[in-house]
C-alpha cells in the first residue's frame, strides 16, 4: 500500500500508479520511505504542487512527441499548385 500524507489530506493507493491518479500527480517509488509493508511519503504543500507540477510537464513532453507537423503537406499542396499554373501557362 502507498500512502501521502500532506498538510490536508492523506491519499492512499494500493499500487504507484493507482495513488499518481487519485493524486494528479507523479510521484517515483524512490520518493517513499518503507514502513513496515507499506510505502509512506510525507508531502508539504509546495512538494505537492512540485509532484503535480511534474505529471503536467510529462504530458506536455508526451503529447509533443506524437504531434502532426503540417508544414511539409501545405508546401506540398503549394508546389504542386505552382507547378500547375506553370503547366497551363505554358501549355496554353
């Protein structure tokens, strides 16, 4: 079991990823002391806006990995239009 304890809340999670989702946050298993059988963190205010701060960043890095750039597409679709007003232009 993991457990955060903060100034106004204890949150608690039977796996890492199960307590990062209740959290909004993201949080490493080195971050945790063991007690006993369970994994105890105690959080300020200021570290857990840090850890949730933290999960936005990774998302943001995340979500720009997979994003589309459109610019070699438009010049694409530029040349091909150029070319063909050269065609007819020459053409005609």
């Amino acid at each position: 079991m993991y457990i955060v304890i903060t100034e106004n809340h204890v949150y608690t999670g039977k796996s890492l990823t199960l307590l990062n989702r209740s959290m909004g946050a993201q949080m490493d298993e080195d971050e945790f002391k063991q007690v006993g059988a369970d994994s105890v963190a105690i959080l300020t205010a200021k570290d857990l806006d840090f850890v949730q701060d933290k999960r936005k960043l990774s998302s943001i890095m995340f979500g720009n990995f997979f994003k589309k750039d459109t610019l070699p597409r438009n010049l694409m679709i530029f040349n091909i239009i150029l070319t063909f007003i050269m065609f007819v232009r020459i053409g005609g």
